[in-house]
C-alpha cells in the first residue's frame, strides 16, 4: 500500500451545422462556445472546443449516458399472406390467422420499443400484387433505414421477394410453418438480407438492434488522442468520424482537473465496487475518478461518442501519474467505448459489441498457452457488466497498471464455462469472428502481463497459436450466427482463425 502515487442538437441558435453537444449544456457554455466558432470562422482557423479552461467548466458533471449516440432508426413493416379463409397450405386450416396476425404485430411493435427502434407497420396485411406494388413504390420513395417482412402463408414468398429488390436492408421473418428449405436456401444468403425462420420472436429483437447498430455507427464521433495534430475523416461502410487531436490535451486537461465533489463522489463508488483492493491507495483512487471525469468531458467538448488514447505511450513516457485504466471501465458499464493504446479499429470493434448486443466488450493482447492449447486474453482495462449494462456486474479486484505499477486497473474475474466471441475489425470491410469458453482465469503475478487475464478454450481452431488478429474483443455469449447475420446485412466480409495450422494441413 506504500507505492508512490446521437440525438440532433435541441438549440436553434446553434452555430455548427450537425451539432450533437449542445443538448444538455449551460447557456453560458453554449454562448463561450459560439464565441469560439465566430472567432475560429472570422480568422479562418479550425475550432477546438478544448480552447476553454474556465474552472467552473471543469467542475460541470457531465452524464455519461448522454454520450451514447441514440439516432433515429426507421423500419417500415409489414405482413403478407393471401386473402383468408384459405383452404390447404402451410401454415394450414386449423391455423388461427388472425389471433397469430394480432400476436405478430404486438410482439414486433414491443421488440422495437426495447430497442429504441421506429417501427411503423402497415395496419392491414398486404394481400395483393397491388398491395405489395404499393408498399414497395412507399420504401423506394421514403428510404427507411430497413424493412420487416412476415409470412402468413407459404404462397407469399413471391411477394417477399418483391419486397426484398426494393434495395432497402431486409428483415424477414417466416415463423415455422411458412417455409421449406427451398424457399429460403437462396435469399437467406443475399447481402442485404437477414432471414429468420423460426418461432422465436426475439430473434427479430436482435435483428432490430442490427439496424439500430449501423445508425448508432453513421451517427457516431470516436475521439482519438495521438500525436501532435488535429484531423478528421469518415471511415468508409459503417460512416463513424473519427476525430483526432493532439495526445497532449488529455493531459493538460487532467492537470487541471480539480479535486471536486464529483470526483471524491466516483471514488467512493469504485472503492465500493471492488472486492478487494490490493495495491491502490487513497491517492491513486482519487487520481483514477478525475481522469475518467477529465475524458468524460472532454469527448462531451469535442462532440464525440466514444474515445480511444495513447495511453500506454503517455505511461510509457511518464506524462501522467496514473494510466485511464479504470476509466475504460467505468465508460464500458455505461455503454461508452473508451478503447486503449489509440487503436481506432480495436475501438471500432468495441462500440461494435455495445452497439449491436448492449454489452461491453474487452480488447485484449491474445497469449497463447501451449501446454493446455488455450488462448489468454489479457489487458488492464475491463468492463464488469459483462452479461449487459443492465446486468448484475462480475466480481472487480483493484490493482494497478501491471506494467507501469501505477494507477488504479481492474482485475475482473470471468465466469467459468461461459461461451465468448472474439471479434476484431481489419478496417472498414472485414471483421474476424472466432467463438470460445472461458475455461480459467489467470492471476499476476505469479504470471506477468495485465492484470484482467483469462484462459479460452477455442471453438473450431485446433491449435491456440492460429487465432487471428491483436486487439481482439472478447465478449459474453456465443453470438457467431448474430455478427454473421450483420456482416451480412451491411456488406462486411466475415474471416474466421483457421481450424487447422497451414504446416497440418500440407502433411
């Protein structure tokens, strides 16, 4: 213990087209910072929102909620079948069709209330060509962000078809009793379409979540502190900005960083979070609430949803006391990304995982551990809410940075037996997707590395060696049909760690 220590902007007066960080702020910030806009226009120089380090405005507490993007999503809905009664055919006579049509519409219009999703359904069924001719002609001209469509009758898939070439993201859903293999072997595995068959209507929750997950990542900024310059671009498919300004802001910021009432107020709650605390003190505490205060305002200032830092490099170059470490977590339980070391596809994968399944993800270093062929997952930075952020937390143990000895990082403890998925953007247009059990955790010491370490069994990979990637994100759940069912969707080509070595597979 002794160690040396998105919703549209609400203001109509706003002066910065597209806005998302007005909403919820004082009217003294939102006059300072339009000070700064006429200023930076009037001399032709870019705005930093940073430029403000007035002491009352380090004191604001920012909600961290209001940095998780909430856009609109639009789906148009609808269900086809023939005029009823009819006679033979799935889903046959003693079907009740309009007792199912009633359950079908309640079921939907709840799943898309849990989401945050719109759903309009068309009031009636659509059962004509001239029907269906309509209600395309109505997706081709309001473009919705997606499209559900449900079977009563095993006839209507030409209709479903119909739909489907309108060109807007398909969801259809075919309960059990309106389908054989043959009419859904060839547009399941369309690119714009996600097919369920099935009697479980939760799977349209999830395929929901997909649409609002591609909206949460157009409408997204993810802040990024590296090097010394101040730029932006929009990554390609999924329409995330990714903003960069120089590393050193995070500091400054930190450094001037009051002890305030807030602060003292997070690091009673992470004291009260943990197990147990083995090496951090009192200081490294207080140190650890004001850096995640520090970042929590400044993605708010630079209008951003979600950051990712060079802080091993700043640990490395001894320019903070304490690394963020903590800070990830507590961003993670809120359902913020906070990603680690500035890698913007690492975090990209993260806010992937919060976005589409409402759960945080953990990026690690992948170790592989030969003698048991399993394959360690190991960072200092870990979310606990790791079933949902709604979730009852697993068990935290705080500990410090492990390489630097410094700060305050989270040991989290996860659940034997639990089923994972390991996901990792190689760019805009290609994911990989492995799925495992987590069969052991792994304490430092007696091992070195970080702090949160855990052994994974693989699924579909003999040897631990082969799994692809660095920076993977683990998370709760085997959800390799679901991020196929995504990538799918929205044009993102899929590679998995190969089953066997390539040396095995020439012998």
């Amino acid at each position: 213990m002794n160690r040396k220590s998105s919703p549209i902007c609400n203001s109509n007066n706003c002066p910065t087209p597209g806005c998302k960080s007005c909403q919820g702020i004082s009217r003294r910030q939102f006059m300072h910072r339009s000070s700064l806009v006429g200023a930076s226009l009037a001399l032709g120089t870019s705005l930093s929102p940073w430029n403000s380090s007035l002491a009352d405005e380090l004191r604001e507490t920012v909600d961290i909620a209001s940095l998780r993007p909430k856009p609109l999503a639009r789906v148009f809905g609808a269900i086809v079948r023939p005029t009823p009664p009819y006679w033979l055919g799935w889903p046959g006579t003693s079907y009740d069709v309009e007792g199912h049509l009633r359950d079908y519409q309640d079921a939907f219009s709840k799943a898309a209330e849990k989401v945050g999703v719109q759903l309009a359904l068309e009031p009636s069924p659509l059962e004509s060509d001239d029907a269906v001719l309509a209600f395309v002609h109505k997706l081709q001209e309001e473009k919705p962000d997606a499209v559900l469509v449900s079977l009563q009758h095993m006839w209507a898939w030409g209709w479903v078809d119909r739909i489907c070439q309108a060109g807007i993201p398909s969801i259809i859903f075919a309960p059990v009793g309106t389908c054989f293999t043959g009419h859904v072997a060839e547009i399941s595995r369309r690119p714009g379409i996600h097919l369920i068959s099935s009697l479980e209507v939760r799977a349209v929750e999830q395929a929901l979540r997909m649409v609002r997950a591609k909206r949460q990542f157009e409408e997204s900024r993810l802040l990024v502190l590296a090097g010394d310059q101040r730029n932006e671009s929009v990554l390609e498919r999924l329409g995330t900005k990714v903003r960069y300004i120089p590393r050193d802001a995070l500091r400054t910021r930190f450094d001037q960083m009051p002890e305030t009432d807030e602060v003292r107020r997070i690091a009673r709650q992470i004291k009260r979070s943990a197990k147990r605390i083995v090496e951090p003190n009192r200081q490294d505490i207080l140190n650890a609430a004001r850096t995640f205060v520090t970042a929590k305002q400044l993605v708010r200032d630079e209008m951003s949803n979600a950051i990712t830092t060079d802080c091993l490099g700043m640990v490395g170059s001894k320019v903070v006391p304490t690394p963020p470490c903590i800070s990830v977590t507590l961003f993670h339980d809120a359902g913020v990304t906070y990603g680690c070391e500035a890698d913007v596809f690492g975090a990209i994968s993260l806010m992937f995982t919060s976005y589409l399944f409402d759960k945080p993800g953990f990026m690690n270093d992948p170790v592989p551990e030969t003698f048991k062929n399993v394959l360690v997952a190991a960072h200092c930075a870990c979310g606990t809410r790791l079933n949902g952020f709604d979730e009852k937390p697993e068990p935290l143990i705080l500990r410090t940075h492990s390489e630097s000895d410094l700060g305050v990082s989270a040991q989290v403890v996860w659940r034997i037996g639990q089923p994972v998925t390991l996901v990792r953007f190689e760019g805009p247009h290609q994911l990989i997707l492995d799925t495992g059990t987590v069969v052991g955790n792994v304490n430092t010491p007696p091992a070195g590395g970080c702090r949160t370490s855990f052994e994974i069994a693989m699924d579909k990979v003999e040897d631990a060696r082969d799994v692809l990637g660095f920076h993977q994100v683990v998370f709760y759940g085997d959800h390799r049909r679901d991020v196929e069912a995504y990538c799918q969707m929205y044009g993102i080509k899929v590679v998995n760690s190969p089953e066997r070595s390539q040396e095995r597979r020439t012998l």
